[in-house]
C-alpha cells in the first residue's frame, strides 16, 4: 500500500477489514501503553517517515 502525500491512515491493533483509510494488525493482545508510547510510521526500506508519542514516562 502506499500513502499520498499528506494522507492520513488509522492503525487498529484488533482485527477487520483494511481500507484505504484504515489498517488492522490483527493482534490479540493489547499493545500500546496506557500512560505513554510512541507510534512509528516506516517506508518498505526501514527509513522512518513520521512518529507520534503521547504521555511521558515516570
């Protein structure tokens, strides 16, 4: 999949069916932190192309 300039996509970590607009994991299990994490957006070579945290650590 590739993004458009711009785009804005969600990520699901629980299950359904990928869109345009919205991707799911899979995953069973909970993955994000409830009181701070960060969320890093990759292209296919590895090379980050966004990040977004929220809370702090203690």
């Amino acid at each position: 999949m590739c993004l458009a300039a711009r785009a804005t996509i969600r990520i699901h970590t629980g299950n359904g069916r990928d869109t345009r607009t919205d991707l799911f994991q899979g995953r069973r299990n909970y993955v994000w932190d409830n009181h701070a994490d960060t969320a890093t957006l990759r292209e296919s070579r590895g090379c980050t192309v966004d990040t977004e945290s929220w809370g702090r650590r203690h």
